[in-house]
C-alpha cells in the first residue's frame, strides 16, 4: 500500500482516516512507515487537524514527533488550535501550545480560537484560551468581537466569562452594531440582562442610529423590549430613515409591542401607527 496515497475525492489519506478514525494501531503503522504527517486533503487538513478535531492527544504526541506542522492552516485559514477551539477540546489546546501552537493566528475571515470557542459555547475552551492570553477584544475582519459572536448566538456562560475577563461590551462592528444590538434582535433575553448589569450603553447606536430598541422592534420581542425599556433605552429614538420603535413595530403589525411601547410614552406625534388601540 502507498501510505501516501491520496485517490479519494476528497483528497485523503490513509493517515487522515485513522485520525479520523481514532485508530492509534493504524496510525503507528504508517508513521513506522514513513507517511507524510503534513499531508493536506482538498479543504487543507492534515492528520493533526482531524486529530485535533476528535480529541486524540496520543495521536498529536505521535505526529509532533514527527515534525507535523502545529500552525499549518487549512484552505479556510485553521489552525489545529483553532479547531480544537472549535470542537472545544480544551486540554487539546493545552497539549497544542505546549508544542508551539499560535493561539493568536487568524482563520481566513479573521476569525481566532477565541471567536470559535465563544460561537459554539465553550466555556472550558474559552477560560484555557483566555489564560493562555488570547486577546479577549480581538476583532475579525468584519468587526465581530468575541463577545459579540457569543451574544449573537445565545451563549450566556461565555457572555458571562468574557464579560469577567473585562471584554468591551460596547465595541462595535464595522456597521456599528454592538453586543446589545445582535442579542436583541435575536430575542436572548438574558444576555441582554447580563450585558446591562455589565454596564453597557443601553442607547448606543449603529451607523444608522439604529439602538437596541429598534433591532428588538423589528424582530417583534417582546421580552427584550421590556427589559430595554426598564434600564432605559431610549423609546424615541429615530434612524437616518426616521423610524422609532414605535413606527416600526406599527408598521410590521406587532400589536402587543404597540402597546407595549405607547405604554412607556412612546410620541405618537414621529409616528404613523397603523395599529389602533
């Protein structure tokens, strides 16, 4: 057998199978043989990321003493760190630095371990990348904090330790929208708690005076809405275009969220309200 062989669609190798695989026999076998551990398949993954992916510290020990590569990068721009981030296998990313791995390399949209930790709710992982010393208010290339991605998708526990480890919970991405901003319109209520309790600016806006009460308007949330409303979030507030909370949620026929505004003095007088009390 080539042990180098690469004849599948995808590009992989025997290698890449038994990480994949979890095979440790197999593994030994072909790199008594002499396999090439940088092998890469067509997305750019080597025996190492598959490695890293499935949480197979022996195998790592065994392809370092090889001379694989730690900080090669996938076509996408991954790091085996990274994907360690990602699956959140946090003593992998111990094991990977003490090899040499570059926690702060970036994939190829800007994204750091960091950011792919916080995505996918991986407290352990993110507390590991934070001691190590990943920048906690590292921005991708269009703007996005970790914080902002962990808000953005309803991770709580990582809104919470980035938040402890003294994350900029007002920073803005590239179209002004903030933490605020994204948890809102995404309806994740207690993130939006946690970030006021975090003294965030509840009437920041974006780039085109949009504040978290218009995103939550314009999604019909109520519970945010109310929470917004309690801490003080400006209720009148206009976009470029002129729309306040109120015109929107009239507009878009979300009677409950009308009321609900107009209850909290929302001015009538910068709206037309389609829906009649």
């Amino acid at each position: 057998m080539q042990v180098n062989s690469q004849e599948d669609e995808d590009g992989h190798c025997a290698l890449h199978a038994a990480c994949q695989f979890q095979d440790t026999r197999v593994l030994q076998e072909l790199l008594g043989a002499h396999a090439q551990v940088n092998l890469q398949d067509k997305r750019g993954w080597a025996a190492i990321h598959y490695a890293a992916e499935n949480d197979l510290r022996e195998h790592i020990v065994n392809l370092c003493m090889e001379y694989a590569d730690i900080n090669l990068q996938t076509v996408e721009g991954q790091t085996p760190v990274f994907v360690a981030a990602q699956n959140g296998h946090s003593k992998v990313i111990l094991q990977l630095v003490g090899h040499g791995a570059d926690i702060m390399l970036v994939d190829y949209i800007g994204w750091s371990p960091l950011h792919a930790s916080a995505q996918n709710g991986h407290v352990a992982a993110a507390e590991e990348l934070l001691n190590i010393g990943a920048d906690v208010d590292r921005k991708t290339y269009h703007g996005f904090t970790p914080v902002y991605i962990a808000a953005q998708n309803g991770q709580k526990d990582l809104v919470k330790l980035l938040i402890s480890n003294e994350a900029d919970v007002n920073v803005q991405e590239n179209q002004g929208c903030c933490p605020l901003h994204i948890a809102a319109e995404n309806g994740h209520v207690e993130i939006v708690e946690e970030l006021v309790k975090a003294n965030v600016d509840i009437n920041n806006k974006d780039t085109n005076l949009w504040n978290a009460l218009h995103y939550a308007a314009q999604e019909d949330q109520y519970k945010v809405s109310e929470v917004l409303l309690k801490a003080g979030c400006e209720i009148n507030a206009q976009t470029v275009e002129g729309y306040t909370p109120l015109l929107l949620a009239s507009q878009k026929g979300y009677p409950e969220l009308t009321e609900l505004y107009l209850k909290y003095k929302a001015d009538v007088s910068q709206s037309y309200v389609i829906y009649v009390i």
